[in-house]
C-alpha cells in the first residue's frame, strides 16, 4: 500500500520528573532527552512501522533542529518531502511523571506544507490512504485525493474551510483542543472516534447510534502516553487503508496505542541528550 502523513514535526525535549512541577517549586529530573516528534512525525513512523514505508509532506525551520529533524526522521525511516520556512523550528517541552502521564508545553508556531509548496502533491491521489494533522485547505484538498482520508479534530478550522468528506475523524475526548460536535463538519465524516484513554475508544458511523469499544490491554508496564493517541490514529489509517472494518479497525488501533505506552518517548528508541 501507500501511505502519507500530511502534517507536522516538533522538536521535543523530554524530561523526566517524579510529578510536574508546581508554580514556584525546583525539582530535580530523573533523565531528559530529545526528538522529535508532534502528531504527524509520530503517527507517521507508526505507519512505516506497519505499511513499511510511508510519504511524510511536512515543514521544518530553517535552523539546527529543523534539520536534525529532517535527519532523525529519515533514519527513522520516513520519506519526506519537506519544504523548509525561514523561521525557527517549532520546540516542546514534555514532562513524564511517575504514572506515566505527559504534560507538554509547546514553543513557537507550527509549520506545515501549503498546496503551494512545491511538493508532489498529485501523488497522493495514487495513494491509498492520507492521515492529516496540519497543513492548509489546498493541502487538504489534494490530500483527499487518497482512497481514504483520516484527520485529526485539532484541525477543525482547516477542515471546515475545506469542506472535504473524511473518512474518518479522530479526536481525543479528554483533550479540550480537540472538541467536535455533531453537525460542525459539512459533509459529516463517515467515522467519528473519540479515545478516552483507560476507558476505551466511542465511535459512531453516519447516521448510527455511537458504540464503544473497551481499551487494549497492555502488553509490558506502562512507559509513558506520549504518542499514544497519535500512534493510535496512524494505526487506524493503515487498518481502514486494509479495508478492515470500523470495529476491527478501531481494536487493532487500540492495541497499537497500548504498544505506544509500553516505550519511551516517541518511538521507544535511543536518542541523544
């Protein structure tokens, strides 16, 4: 199959600590490192890891970190097609506490590709599916050109703007950024999906009324959620990509996002300090 990520990268620094620090306090890390990361390198990696490769259309700045961005993702095995901004790369700050949970900070705008970027965008009408989650509605526009069209609800004024019919929008319940309500998109996606973390997965088809499917059991001791939900919505691209499916699309998804907690960091890998 081929598969795209149109979307975004941030260099993140992760740290750490037995709790987030609280206003005033010092505390003390137990281990910092740094990758990259942001929802489209994330779900995109989880997509190389399960299709065996995979196109990522994404922007980076125009110093140090944007380019070792660029480097990082390609040993991870992503094949970019990247315009670069003469701006500074986006950063976050990640805090990992003792239970696993992630707080993150994020610093500077978020670049992504235009559709009037020079980038091979006719090429993804040749692709099977497209996952979105940054980009404009020109970028949008030739993204549906895949056979399958997955976004994320962070991106709800681009999508609203762009009026294309998704096949699927993916939207964290507990994440206040990421609010949709029916009826806000035109035309309705064809499949709705809200993750709840321990509590499972609600979704519900076009015109049906919503159903739940319970949380994936983790397969080692819980690492860290960041990524979670973005290797969960990388998944769910590849699954429906397949064909399979809203139920067993959405099971196999889940058991990809309960992997994601199992590992460290983004990708579960070494990286430098």
């Amino acid at each position: 199959m081929r598969i795209a990520v149109v979307g975004h990268v941030e260099w993140v620094e992760f740290v750490r600590v037995e709790r987030v620090p609280v206003a005033g306090e010092i505390t003390q890390s137990a281990e910092a490192w740094c990758e990259p990361g942001g929802g489209g390198a994330v779900a995109a990696v989880q997509l190389a890891r399960l299709a065996g490769s995979v196109s990522f259309f994404t922007a980076v700045g125009d110093d140090e970190l944007g380019r070792r961005c660029r480097d990082e993702l390609t040993a991870l095995g992503l094949e970019l097609e990247v315009v670069v901004r003469d701006e500074p790369q986006r950063r976050a700050v990640v805090f990992l506490d003792s239970a696993g949970e992630r707080t993150i900070t994020l610093l500077g705008r978020k670049l992504v590709a235009r559709g009037d970027d020079d980038l091979p965008w006719p090429t993804l009408s040749d692709h099977d599916a497209v996952y979105f989650t940054g980009g404009d509605e020109a970028a949008l526009r030739a993204a549906r050109g895949a056979r399958v069209l997955v976004a994320t609800a962070r991106e709800l004024p681009t999508l609203q703007r762009a009026g294309v019919q998704l096949d699927a929008l993916v939207r964290s319940a507990l994440d206040r950024g990421e609010r949709y309500r029916p009826g806000a998109l035109e035309p309705t996606p064809r499949l709705v999906v809200a993750t709840e973390g321990a509590d499972g997965v609600r979704y519900s088809l076009e015109g049906e009324a919503e159903r739940r499917i319970p949380a994936a059991a983790l397969p080692g001791p819980r690492v860290d959620s960041y990524g979670s939900g973005d290797s969960f919505a990388g998944a769910l691209t590849f699954a429906l990509a397949e064909r399979r499916g809203p139920d067993e699309a959405l099971r196999f998804a889940s058991r990809c996002a309960a992997r994601a907690l199992t590992r460290r960091g983004a990708y579960g890998g070494t990286f430098l300090p």
